[in-house]
C-alpha cells in the first residue's frame, strides 16, 4: 500500500463523497486553487457549480452553509486557518449548532467545516489557535482531530456522511506526513477512538500531532522499564470516554496530552471524568500536559517554549510513577 499525504487523504475523501452523493458541495476561499492542498483538482473533475470559490468572508461561507443544507444540500467548507472559526462564531454557534434542535428535527444540516489548526512555525498568534474545546463545548457540533493520514480520509468520510454539523481540524504540521490510506467502512464512526500502543504502566491520551510525539516517548520509556499506553480519542466531541476508562483501571495513572490551552482546554475534561469516573483504580492523581494560557509567540524559540514537546511529556510521565 503506497503511502498518502494527509491532506491528499483528505481531498480523497471528499472527492469519493461527491461522486456517491450530487447533494455534496464544497465553498472554500481559493477553492480550486487550494492553497493548503486538500481541495486541489476538486475543480477539475465536479466543476465550479459544485466546486465554489467564495469571497473573504468567513461569516458569509458559513451562513449560506447553514442556508444550503437546511434546503437539502450538503456543503463542505475550506475556512483555510482555525484561527477564523471567530469571526463565523454566531453563524456557527447560535445556527449551525442549534437548528435541529430548535426544529424538533424537522431540519438537518449535514455541515462540514474544516481548517487547519495549531502552531506551524511561526505563523503567530492569529494564525495557530487550537479552538477544539470551544466546539466541543458547543452542544449540536462534531468536532474530529485525526493524528495520520487514515483517520484524517476515514473521519472526513464519516463526517460528511453524518446529519450533524463536524468541525474538521487538520493539523497544521500533520499536513505534509505521509502514511497509509485507504477507505475502511469501519473506520468512519465518529465518536470511536483507537489504542495505538498497548501498555501497562500509565495510560496517555493523545491528541492530534501530539500522538507522534508520545509514541516517540513510549519507545524511550520502553528502555527504562516504563510501558506507556496510547489513546488516540479521534475526535474531540464526542469522545470514545469508555475507552479511556477501560485503559485506567488496568494501568492506574492517567495523562492526557492536548495542544489546546490549559484552562478549559479538552484535557482538562478527560482528566476531571477519570478522577471522577476512575477514581478507586487510580494509583495517583491524574494530570495534564497542555500549551500555557498565553498567545502563540512569533519567535522560533518561544514558540517551542509554549508548545507541547516531546520532552515535556517524558518529564510528565515519569513524574507520576515517582508520585507514587
């Protein structure tokens, strides 16, 4: 099986739910261009009726999203950057989010909204935001984080093919990896998260480009007699939460790794539900490893100062087995 760019994954995925469904329809600023690369060729094969380039406005894309599937459609939107997320917040958050419900369910909106997000080297504080825990915390959202080049074709699969609006988020250093991709029916249910490494010792949950970076620390820690088991949740809302219950009460330490802000971040709520939820399997309190409440720094240096490392998550990992 030849190896995939992520976000080719991701323009694969969409390219097969367009052929399977006419219903589905793709807006995104430099839409046929696509800058990013998860859109390109789009054009060519489906043309600029089902392939549209819209204006810089983000509010605008979303809410004729909204407008589009409510009469049947389903729209898939490029926002580019997550950082743009807040000026479409009220299409999102108060439309998007809120219609079924308010409906009774007399109307679906099918609704995919994808952006890259996270720091990317030097991009700043306005272009390396991780808003996942505000979509999550928006009741009527989706919101997927795939960590390899499958989850990120399987998920969008799943997620356009879901009556419910997803937030997509594609991480943007992740773009560019490479790993195998096929298309896997059993892959696509949103909510289902996945063990990635099997151990003993500590369960770490990861999120994201931080899955690679706990895989590269478990294999340290595999030379110090420290077997680390990984959780990828995929997506962030909802979240495979038995899963992760499962894996605590066989080893009894818990971490989640997350790229979103301390407060209120998504680890925060992993870590509340074990220490609530998982209380009496617990060897010690459970913690987390997340990017301090601060604006991402512009400076190379800073930037990784803030950023989750991979030496930030060893130090986290041997701290709660010497916590014991």
């Amino acid at each position: 099986m030849a190896d995939t760019f992520f976000v080719t994954a991701m323009r694969d995925a969409i390219a097969q739910a367009m052929r399977e469904d006419p219903n589905v329809v793709l807006f995104g600023e430099d839409a046929d261009k696509s800058v990013m690369g998860s859109t390109r060729g789009l054009v060519g094969e489906f043309g600029k009726e089902r392939v549209l380039n819209m204006p810089l406005s983000e509010a605008t894309m979303i809410g004729l999203a909204v407008g589009a599937a409510a009469a049947g459609l389903k729209p898939i939107i490029d926002l580019m950057v997550s950082s743009f997320f807040y000026i479409t917040m009220d299409q999102i958050a108060n439309q998007a989010a809120k219609l079924r419900y308010m409906s009774g369910g007399q109307v679906s909106l099918p609704i995919v909204v994808f952006a890259a997000t996270g720091g990317a080297g030097s991009a700043a504080a306005q272009h390396s935001e991780s808003p996942h825990p505000i979509f999550a915390q928006q009741a009527g959202l989706k919101v997927v984080l795939p960590s390899s080049p499958s989850d990120a074709g399987n998920l969008m699969l799943g997620a356009i093919r879901d009556p419910n609006p997803v937030i997509f988020l594609q991480e943007a250093t992740l773009g560019g990896s490479k790993g195998p991709f096929v298309i896997n029916e059993n892959e696509m249910e949103l909510g289902v998260g996945r063990v990635v490494r099997t151990g003993t010792d500590v369960t770490v949950l990861a999120v994201g480009r931080t899955v690679k970076l706990v895989e590269q620390a478990a294999v340290k820690l595999a030379s110090e007699n420290i077997s680390v088991e990984i959780i990828d949740p995929r997506t962030i809302y909802p979240w495979d939460k038995q899963l992760v219950l499962q894996s605590v009460e066989k080893t009894g330490r818990f971490l989640a790794v997350d790229t979103a802000r301390h407060t209120c971040g998504f680890a925060g709520e992993v870590v509340a539900t074990v220490a609530s939820e998982s209380f009496v399997h617990l060897i010690t309190a459970p913690k987390r490893i997340t990017m301090p409440d601060t604006p991402m720094p512009f400076a190379p240096h800073l930037e990784k100062f803030v950023s989750v490392t991979e030496e930030k998550i060893l130090r986290g990992i041997r701290a709660l087995l010497s916590n014991e």
